[in-house]
C-alpha cells in the first residue's frame, strides 16, 4: 500500500510505503506553535518507506522542548508542514498524520509531553503517556 501526504495546495507530496512504525500525539509547545493546534499528531516510519518526495520544500530547522533539533519541511507557497528529520529518530522520517487527509488512517496510540497538555484535552488512559519525551529527566 502506498499512502500520499501533501500539503494544503498540493504543491509537496510525499509517497509513503505501509503503514507507520507509530503514531503519536506531541503536547509540546512547539508543536502546538507549529500546527496552531493544541497538539500534533506525528507519524513515523523508516527513511526506507518514503518512496518519493514531489515538489519544492523550504526547511526550516527549529529547536524542540528537550532542545533537540528537528529540520521541518514546509511548502513555500501554502506554508503547510508536511515532513521532518529529527535528531532524537536520525532513521527515520516525521509525517503530519493530518497531511494524509485519511479518515482511515491509523489511529495514534500514545502521547507525549503530557506536561504540556491542555488540561480540558482527554486522552484514553490505556494509551502510554510521557511527561516529557522518550525518557527524558522530568
């Protein structure tokens, strides 16, 4: 199965293989900047599962809570984010779940920076949730 991720306009599209090796919500503000959302939900999946990227890209590298870096993707024309490469994951690659425009996609399965959380967002309490990200000192 290959899915397709694009931004708003179409301009960048990204050819991914499968299905993700995750899908997480990220609380941090940065993500809650970054998509003007109170969260992000991330996908991840192996550099080897992106088949093809179309279209022109403007990086922007940014700084993330735990002060890793992440190099966001973004197309200059609409400004949507659709990829990133960062630091904590350097095999794999970062997708927007919303950029699949899916209903079918799947579902996140656990959360993280959850000292970040707004306190009225409820998540399933069966789901992993992080204070912070991956072991990192509370």
């Amino acid at each position: 199965m290959t899915r397709i991720a694009s931004c708003s306009c179409g301009q960048l599209k990204l050819a991914m293989a499968g299905d993700p090796t995750e899908v997480t919500i990220c609380h941090c503000l940065e993500c809650q900047r970054s998509t003007g959302s109170v969260f992000g939900v991330s996908t991840y999946w192996p550099k080897s599962a992106c088949l093809s990227i179309e279209g022109k890209a403007t990086c922007w590298r940014r700084s993330s809570d735990s002060g890793r870096w992440l190099d966001n993707y973004f197309c200059p024309v609409c400004g949507s984010t659709v990829y990133w490469y960062a630091e904590f994951a350097p095999d794999e690659i970062g997708v927007a779940a919303g950029n699949f425009a899916d209903p079918g996609f799947p579902a996140p399965t656990s959360a993280v920076w959850e000292s970040c959380r707004h306190p009225w967002v409820k998540l399933p309490e069966a789901w992993p949730q992080d204070p912070k990200q991956g072991g990192l000192p509370e």
